[in-house]
C-alpha cells in the first residue's frame, strides 16, 4: 500500500471537499485523524497515517477484537498501537470521538444524518458522503478521504493500484468473466417462502462488475429504481433461470433447505451447484469491497467464484 511521504507535507491548504451534508474546509495538514462509520480509517492507515481512534466492528468480527484483520495486519505492518475503538452500536459516541482530540473525522462511508453532521462538525471538520448513507463506492471512499487529508494524488494511485491487483487476479480465472452473478441476501432455511437480493446499486454487486461479472437481467427487472435491494415471492423463482451464479450468507444447512424445496431446487444456480455460501465472518464481509479487504479476500473470494462459474457451464 502507498506510504505517506514528503508529497503529503507538500500539499497546498486549505483543502475544500464537497459533499452530500455540506462544504468541508480543511485550513492545515491534519495530524490528528478520526474516522466513523465503516472503513474509513483504511485510508489513512494505507498511507501510513495511523488514526487516533475509528470505528468498532460490530459484526463479522472473527476474533471479537473489534477489528478487521486486514486492519490488524496493517497496523501491525506500522508497528503501531491499536488506537481507541468507537462503539457504534446505538449511535455515534461523540464523546469518544471528541475524546480523541481530531483535527479531521472521516466519515466518506457512513449513516451520518445531518444532524450527525452538525454535531461533529463541532469537534473538527467531517468528510460525508457524496450520493447518499452507505452508498460510497470503495473508490470513492479512497478519493473523498484522501482528498480531505491532503493527498488526492495519492488517493488516484492507491485507486490505479487496487485496480491493478484485481486485474492481474481475474486474470487468472477467465471463466468468471461475462458470468451472470447475483447477489442473495441471508436466507432463512426455514423460511423460504421469499427470495431477497441486492441490486445493481449495492457496492456487492458492484464489486462483481469490477470483477468482470455482470448484473442478470431479471434481477434488474425486479428492483424498483433507486433501491438498493428487492424481493420476490419464491412462487416467482423461475424469473432467475439466467443467474448463471449466486452468493449468499448461510451454511450446508441453507443449501440442504434450497436443494429440499420444489421451488428453489429449480434454480439453475441450485440444479448446477453454483453458489457461494459466505460466512458471517472477515471472509464473508469483505465481499463488500473496502480499501484494505480487497487485497485480503481477492484472491480465494474470486477462486469460490471460478468454481461456481465452472459448475455452471
């Protein structure tokens, strides 16, 4: 990952970023970073910048440490000290993040309201997102961050390099390529009266197009616009026979219940054994790509992919 250098003390201040909540102006080079919500501190740390505090995981945590391993790993690779962790779980702590004392607070990939906005914007100055809450693309979340400290340039390359490593790993596994992927949020095994999916607009599909995978045509005629995600009833399950491959949360238990049903057992992606079943764990919530989870997960997340891509042929 890109490392912080004399280029970052370089930068010409003050920087204004614009965004959905507002006009950030950030007067000097920040010292002092924070970052909320989910991800953005992996910008910083792949530059090198170790935040003074950001947000916990609350879920998919494999160890319960409140960190993502790809995080561990790259504090580690700083020699760096875990920083304090932001509880999220009923809201934003703006006590522990006035606490930490930022300069900056990066929020680029969040829920914040304005009124979230406000609040913090009291204690520093706050980078929101550009289209809407939890809708920041992993790009965007590197350009809107980096942006804010100083080092758009940076961003643009720390962008070209990630694009380079999914390059170069697609590569390898051509039969994904022009595959029909879709993504099926977490199942009931006994409950599948109902199949709901993620549309085109959710950074998990999008992360299928940048893996040179394209979104069905039944899913896009079964979301609503603007939504990011939809439902039928399974009675409808036949509108899904060009889905030549799927990824779900769930266990042998699911796909047992899938293969079990009448309905479900038809789709081409159950009758082919063509689907990925994801944990809730790092594995399993990297496949909503973020700056530092995609080098982590790329490679055996895109092999998973392969096997059901070859299944299915």
């Amino acid at each position: 990952m890109a490392q912080e250098d004399a280029s970052f003390a370089a930068q010409t201040f003050p920087v204004v970023v614009e965004h959905a909540l507002g006009t950030t102006v950030v007067a000097q080079k920040p010292t002092r970073i924070a970052a909320i919500g989910w991800s953005n501190h992996e910008v910083p740390l792949a530059f090198g910048v170790v935040p003074v505090g950001f947000a916990k995981v609350n879920f998919g945590d494999d160890d319960d440490n409140g960190v993502f391993p790809w995080v561990e790993d790259r504090l580690a690779e700083l020699d760096a000290d875990m920083p304090p962790l932001f509880d999220e779980g009923d809201g934003i702590d703006f006590e522990a993040v006035a606490a930490t004392e930022p300069d900056l607070i990066l929020a680029a990939y969040s829920g914040i309201s304005q009124s979230d906005y406000d609040t913090l914007s009291k204690i520093a100055p706050v980078v929101a997102y550009s289209v809407g809450p939890w809708a920041t693309s992993w790009r965007e979340v590197i350009r809107l961050n980096s942006a804010a400290m100083g080092m758009a340039q940076e961003g643009e390359a720390l962008v070209a390099e990630i694009e380079d490593k999914i390059a170069a790993i697609t590569a390898k596994y051509p039969e994904i390529i022009g595959k029909r992927a879709m993504f099926i949020t977490h199942l009931r095994a006994r409950d599948l009266s109902v199949i709901r999916f993620y549309s085109a607009n959710d950074l998990r599909v999008q992360f299928f197009e940048d893996l040179g995978m394209i979104s069905p045509q039944s899913v896009r005629d079964a979301t609503e616009a603007g939504r990011y995600s939809g439902e039928i009833s399974v009675e409808r399950i036949d509108s899904f026979t060009d889905v030549d491959i799927a990824v779900t949360y769930g266990g042998q238990d699911l796909l047992e219940s899938l293969r079990n049903n009448p309905l479900t057992a038809r789709m081409p992606v159950i009758e082919n054994d063509a689907l990925v079943l994801m944990a809730n764990d790092p594995m399993g919530t990297g496949a909503n790509p973020t700056p530092l989870a995609i080098d982590w997960v790329l490679e055996t997340y895109v092999a998973r992919l392969a096997e059901a891509a070859r299944n299915a042929e």
